[in-house]
C-alpha cells in the first residue's frame, strides 16, 4: 500500500489467477475504492508520483498507470524481483546489482551505477 496527499493504492493478488490488482481508495472520503488497474503477476513494488503509478511485478516488467485509472504502460523488461523510485523526471529501478534509470518522457535506459554483491 502507498499513499499521496488524497488516496491510498493498495495492491491485491490473485494467487489462482496469477494476476494483481491496484485499487485507489479515499483518505478523506467513506466510498467504495476505484479499480485503477490489473496486471498479470504479482505486483511486488508499487511507487507514485503526482500523476502516476510506477510499479514492478515478478513477471518481470516496469509499469506506470495513470491515478485516474486506464491500461498500463510497460516501461521495460527487467529482473523478477526489482525495487523502484521516482522524482520528477525519472523513473529508477534497482534489481540487487544495477541501478538503472530513464526519463519520463521517455527514451533510453541509462544504468547509473553497478554494485557487486558482497
């Protein structure tokens, strides 16, 4: 679960379905939640920005959805098990021994830096 200034985004898998779904729920408001999104795999890093989410499944891939809800974009093919951040003009992932990163606006993958495991 992460939260913004008005919502909570929880994330509910679906073991028998092998799949994940984002909900955005009020912080203010008693109302039924909105189903923002469902991806297959579960969902295992969930971060937001102003507009978006960003997240990873162990699947393998990056994605960002929008707060409002509508499909999500995949934002690259990376490893099962990743962690995720984002500021204001990049999206960053790390998956326990590369730390890679790419505009929001889109473009190339830039790996930043490269650590060894002890």
């Amino acid at each position: 679960m992460r939260a913004d200034d008005t919502s909570l985004y929880i994330v509910i898998d679906d073991v028998d379905r092998n799949e994940s779904t984002v909900w955005k729920a009020s912080k203010r408001l008693l109302a039924n939640p909105t189903k923002l999104v469902t991806l297959p795999g579960s969902i295992v890093s969930l971060t937001p920005d102003e507009t978006d989410l960003c997240f990873a499944n162990r699947t393998g891939g990056l994605f960002r959805a929008s707060k409002s809800g509508g499909a999500a974009t995949q934002l690259a093919t990376t490893a099962a098990e990743l962690s995720i951040a984002v500021d204001a003009e990049r999206y960053y992932w790390f998956d326990g021994a590369t730390l890679t990163a790419t505009c929001k606006s889109g473009g190339n993958f830039r790996v930043l830096a490269t650590v060894s495991p002890p």
